[in-house]
C-alpha cells in the first residue's frame, strides 16, 4: 500500500519543518554533501601536489587550513576527504539497505525455516566486530574501497534485517496479505507492493543511523591504513596523519576531527527527529 510510504515521507516532512534542530542537521549534512561533491571542481589546488606550500605551515591567507609533512595544501585534501567519507558510506549503506530490506521481507513473508536461517545468519553477521572484519577483509581482498564498502555492509546488514523482518513479521498475516494471495499475487509482488511500502519508515529511520555507523567505520578503517590509500585523502586517513604532528601541526586534525565530529552528531539528530515523527511512541519509550 503505497500510502504507507507516502505517509511517512510526509510525516517526515512536516517534522523537518516544525523541528529547528532536525531542520539545522539536515541542512549541515545538505552542505558538507554538496562541499564534498563541488569542492574538487574549485580552483582550491590538487590536493595530492606535493611541495605546493612550505612544510607543516600554519593556516595562512594563501592556505587556509595550512599544510601537511609534505607541504600538500590541506583545504583541498579536507574536501576531498568529506567526498570519499561520504560517498564510500552512502553507496555501503544503500547497498546494505537493498540486501537488509529483501531478505528481511523474505524471511517475515515464508517464515518457518527460512526465517529461522535468515536469523541466525544475522546472529553470526553481528557478533562479528567490524575492525576484525576489517582486518580479515582487507587480507584477503587487500586495502582500500573494496574491503571499506565490504565491512560496512557486513556491519550494519544484521541491523537492516532485524529492523525490517520485526515489522513484516506483524504485517505477513494480515487481511491485505491475505487477499493479496488469494487473489494470485507472487510472493515478490507481494513482498514488494504489500509489504515494502508498510516498512518504509523504519527503513528510512535505520538510514540514518547506518549511515553514521557507516562513517565512522570508514574513518576507523582508513585511519588504521586499510581504506583509501594515500595519496587520496579521507577523513579518517588525514585523523592519521595528523595525530603524528599534533603537538607540532594541530592543524591538521582538528578540521577533519572537527567535520567527522559534526557529520555524525547530524545524521544522529536527523534520525532522531525522523523516528520520533513517524513512530512517536517508540521515540517516547525511548527517551
């Protein structure tokens, strides 16, 4: 029932629009977005040019966040880090919500033995802790993008399919379903027309939420050296090259800290918000 969905974007909303914080979260998410996608088409330097600057310089006129050990401006290396932080978690997190969604509507709709695997497959999936999997991943399919999109997927699919099999689990057995079967729908159209738009939000609440456990995956991952490999940038791989300069050059931790910090306390907040707009009691047990 599409009106579901439609609700609850509605309801949405209107909540971003009667909550000033929801609304300021969601507009400094908008902003370090667009930073992050039209930041490399501005004329702020190559952020992999090596000597374009004295080294370890402070914030100047010339460089307005200094530069790094090997005098590479930081301005476009900082934009360049938000781009690959944001994008490697929403392409994770989307993929991961794709997976979550059909396979926690699978298990709700066949029940039985189907569901039980499909629990305890999301058992053995979230007792994993994701710098380990790291760690696995990144020495079988070697570092970078690959092995980060790999964990976050592998982190938060558990929470996808719990989310959604919980709601659709109610919903299997109810009269549309019902009348839906006997009027020789398929299980698919079933799942996808029937079912899907009635967990839509909580599947759009849950969003947000991965997405922050999304990036700070990739920061951690990145900063231990098994995300993107220099000499492209990301938030959590300037945090590392920066800590070793900290009492010299703090320069060069605290934007990308600073950022990564503000990034998440909006995805959390936006998420909030949405939750407590489309399912109030929830957000009331909750608080």
């Amino acid at each position: 029932m599409t009106t579901h969905l439609a609700m609850a974007l509605h309801t949405a909303y209107r909540a971003l629009r009667a909550d000033g914080l929801m609304a300021a979260a969601a507009g400094l998410l908008v902003l370090l977005l667009l930073v992050g996608i039209i930041g490399p088409w501005l004329p702020l330097g190559d952020p992999t040019a090596i000597g374009a600057g004295p080294r370890l310089a402070p914030p100047s006129l010339e460089f307005p966040l200094g530069t790094d050990e090997l005098g590479r401006s930081s301005l476009p290396r900082v934009i360049g880090g938000i781009y690959v932080t944001f994008v490697l978690a929403a392409v994770a997190v989307l993929l991961t919500a794709f997976l979550g969604v059909m396979i926690g509507l699978t298990a709700a709709y066949f029940g039985g033995r189907v569901d039980m695997g499909v629990a305890r497959f999301a058992d053995i999936l979230y007792a994993f802790p994701a710098i380990i999997l790291g760690l696995m991943l990144a020495s079988i399919v070697g570092p970078g993008n690959v092995a980060i999109i790999s964990v976050i997927v592998a982190a938060t699919l558990p929470l996808f399919i719990r989310v959604v099999r919980s709601v659709a689990l109610s919903l299997a057995l109810q009269e549309f379903v019902i009348a839906a079967e006997v009027a020789g729908a398929s299980p698919l159209r079933i799942m996808l027309v029937h079912l899907l738009p009635n967990v839509a939000g909580a599947v759009i609440v849950h969003l947000t939420y991965a997405l922050s456990i999304g990036m700070l995956i990739e920061s951690a991952l990145s900063f231990l050296g098994l995300g993107t490999q220099p000499p492209y940038p990301s938030l959590g791989s300037l945090l590392q090259l920066g800590a070793a300069y900290l009492t010299i050059a703090p320069w060069l931790v605290f934007p990308p800290g600073i950022i990564l910090s503000l990034a998440i306390l909006s995805v959390n907040l936006l998420g909030d918000g949405l939750r407590d707009a489309i399912d109030p009691l929830k957000g009331k047990s909750l608080t």
